[in-house]
C-alpha cells in the first residue's frame, strides 16, 4: 500500500476514535484534532465557532486566486446497539487495510 493510503486509513481511524455523535452533536474535540493535524501540516487553520459546541474548521494555504473551498460534516449518527457490531463503533479498527467504525464512510473517512 502506498504512504499516502497509510496516511488517510491512520487518519481515518483516528477520527474515528473521538466520539461526535448526533444528537448532541458535539463536535468540539473532533474540530479542535483536526485544527491541530492541520496546523501540523503548515496550514493555517483555525476553529469559529457560530453555534455552540458544533464548530466549524477553516484552514488555508498560500494567498490569493484560485479559492478552493471543501466541505464536509465532523459529526455522526448514533451507533445504536453497539454489541451488534463486529468491531466497537469507536475503535477505528483496521484489519487489512479497511477501516471500521461510526463514521468510517460517512463522514469520517470523506474527512480524511
């Protein structure tokens, strides 16, 4: 697998792994991950937040034209009757290279 494939199934699972369940909707742990992995990357990010505990993430890089803008949601539907699942909903495990939890497709790993 490549180093960027590595990279994104980490990622995933880490997501993954801080609970942002809907309702409440609680998303300030998760917002403040990814302000952190971003800024660690050399983007210049920044959490606002305009309702509260739900806050928005906005990075850039460089200055000026084109703007690209990219959307997405941080926060998940409830897992319902976690002893149905195979693997616990939050534990962002990966077994052969495909990642499992609440969030793995929607949005956690579009997030990634």
């Amino acid at each position: 697998m490549a180093k960027v494939e590595n990279q994104i199934i980490d990622l995933t699972s880490r997501l993954i792994q801080i609970p942002s369940v809907n309702p409440p909707g609680y998303t300030v742990n998760i917002a403040g991950f990814i302000k952190d992995w971003l800024n660690n990357l050399g983007f210049r990010s920044e959490v606002r937040e305009y309702a509260k505990d739900k806050p928005n993430v906005i990075a850039r890089v460089g200055r000026g034209k084109p703007v690209l803008i990219l959307n997405g949601h941080m926060d998940v539907v409830p897992p319902g009757d976690e002893t149905k699942w195979v693997y616990p909903p939050f534990s962002g495990k990966v077994v052969e290279g495909r990642v499992y939890g609440r969030g793995a497709t929607d949005m956690k790993g579009g997030l990634a």
